[in-house]
C-alpha cells in the first residue's frame, strides 16, 4: 500500500514515516534508514524521523551516528524522553 502511495505521492512525508517504521519493525535496516532520511529531507524539524532513523543506525552497528542523530532531536525538542533515554542506554 505504502509503496503505491509513494507513486502518486513522491514527496509524502506520512507514507515515508510509516513505510520506515514497517521496514525498521521487519528489520530491514537500510530500507528504513532510506525512508527516514527522506523523511528528514522533507521536514528537518520533525522530530520522529531522526529520533527513529538513530535507532536504525544504533541496530546497524554504528552507535556514534545514533549518538548525533538523538542529540539532534534535542536540539529541536529538549523534552523528547527517548532520546533522553537512548542517549542514557548508548552510555552504559
């Protein structure tokens, strides 16, 4: 469905977002990654996308980026818990 949308609508952010959460939840990691960078491109400010494409990054192995990537999201909103509570996890 998410892929038909993404023909009639290119630059839909929702159909971007979902179809990054279903591939990040079937563990298909660089698919996701993908859909949240689109994401990010189409709105920098929104907050989900970076917080979901650090946790992609973290499962992938690359901690340091996911690092960034939460800090990122607090730069935006300083009140986001879970990147609060990622940043805490990548810490211990």
């Amino acid at each position: 469905i998410y892929k038909s949308a993404m023909e009639v609508r290119p630059d839909d952010f929702g159909t971007h977002f979902h179809l990054g959460t279903l591939y990040a939840d079937q563990g298909q990691l660089e698919q996701a990654m993908a859909a949240f960078e689109k994401c990010i491109e189409l709105e920098p400010e929104a907050t989900e996308p970076l917080f979901n494409l650090g946790l992609a990054r973290f499962k992938a192995g690359d901690p340091d980026s996911a690092s960034r990537l939460y800090r990122a999201v607090l730069d935006i909103d300083p009140m986001f818990p879970g990147a609060w509570l990622a940043l805490g996890t990548l810490r211990s």
